[in-house]
C-alpha cells in the first residue's frame, strides 16, 4: 500500500508570519486530494471545504440584487470567492486586493485549483494591498466606488490576523467605508463566530443590516460547523 500523497508547494516567511501551502491525500478518503494553507503552523484554509466562501459572494451579491456589479473581494486566500462572483451573471468586474505578495505568487504560478480560471478572465483584476485601507480611503476618484465588497481576512471581528485591521470594524472606520460604495451598495463580511458589536456597530452605520448563519459538515473533524455572513447596504 503506498503512503498517502503530501506536498509542500510553497513554505517562507510572510508579513502575517510563516505562511505554507501544501496539498495532500486524506486519510479519510483516499484518492481526494486537497490544497491547504496554514499560517505559523496553525489551519487557515482548505479547498475541500469551501462552502462559507462561496456563500460570501452568493449571498452578497444577491442582497444587492443589481446587474453590471463591480465587485471588490478582500483576500484573494484559494480563490474561491473571486470565482463564484466573476461566475454570477450579475457582475461586469472583479478587483481582488490581496495583502500578500506571497499568495498572489500562488495565483502566478498556478498552485491552487482555481488559478488557471481566474488568470484567464479578463474581469478579474488581483493586485497587492491592504483591503481595509482601500476602504477607508478618502482618496478615491468619484467613478471608484464599488457595487459590492465581499471581504474574508480575519477570523472574526475581534480575532484578527492583524492589529491595525480593528480600526475597520468600529463605526468610524465603517462611516469611511460606506463611502466607498454606489447606492444600494453591499459590504459582505465573512466571520468565523457572531459579534454583536460589530453587528451594532454596522446596523449604526448602514441602513440596512443582515445577519446570516452559513451551516456545513466537515468531514475532516465529522463535525457539524456554522460561520457568520454580516451583509450590510447603504
């Protein structure tokens, strides 16, 4: 019997910390082979469960309701929710801004599943950058403003992957946000647990506010598991 498949495709030291990518053969169920990201030794990310991710952008998207979307996603990760928005037929633009120069190399290289698909779309746009400071920005031309903004960086709200991202989800930072988006305009916010400050303070700042609960079995842990959708309009 051969020994189950484990590749390291990609192990060096990022600003967040020691970052790998890796793809190997579940135990569990042999033959199935998944990609996987860890950051300083701790799980981030599978392509074997990626159902949260797909409902960020489904659900985001459909809260707007709108044709011709130019959508933002924050955190590029495997790819999975820049590829369900550029598949919706409602969305004419995807601008992917991704913190790490590393995982935009992955992209490059084409070392996840779906690089090759979002490479190859013209409307996809990934470039190098901070999501929250582009939000918060007040320099920004007029014909800059987004549809939607589909953001999963941190784990929670209040369990962040950095510092200085805390200054976003407090009602000033969220105040400047919402002045990045069009009428009617949608920020989609992926998290890991509920939070009822921030809940609080969106529902401050928008005029709508949306909470939603993504169920879905991992099978890795056979373990039923909930995430946390905050879907917010102008």
């Amino acid at each position: 019997m051969s020994a189950p498949r484990f590749e390291i495709l990609d192990y060096r030291e990022s600003a967040l910390g020691v970052l790998v990518l890796r793809r190997r053969e579940l135990l569990s169920a042999p033959g199935t082979v998944v990609t996987e990201v860890t950051l300083d030794h701790e799980f981030l990310m599978s392509s074997h469960n990626t159902v949260s991710e797909r409902e960020l952008a489904r659900r985001g998207l459909e809260f707007h309701g709108g044709g011709g979307l130019r959508v933002l996603v924050g955190g590029l990760g495997l790819g999975y929710t820049a590829h369900t928005a550029m598949n919706s037929s409602q969305v004419a633009a995807v601008e992917v801004v991704e913190l790490l120069p590393e995982v935009i190399s992955w992209l490059a290289r084409g070392l996840f599943p779906l690089a090759d698909d979002l490479r190859e779309d013209p409307r996809v746009r990934v470039v190098q950058g901070d999501v929250f400071v582009r939000l918060m920005s007040s320099d920004f031309a007029p014909d800059a403003l987004f549809d939607v903004a589909l953001v999963d960086v941190d784990h929670s709200p209040h369990e962040l992957l950095a510092g200085r991202n805390a200054a976003f989800y407090g009602v000033e930072g969220l105040r400047r946000a919402r002045e990045r988006f069009t009428a009617r305009g949608v920020l989609a916010i992926w998290s890991g647990a509920a939070d009822d400050e921030f809940e609080a303070a969106l529902r401050e700042v928008f005029d709508e506010v949306v909470v939603e609960r993504v169920a879905w079995f991992n099978e890795l842990i056979d373990e039923q598991q909930h995430d946390v959708l905050f879907l917010a309009r102008r």
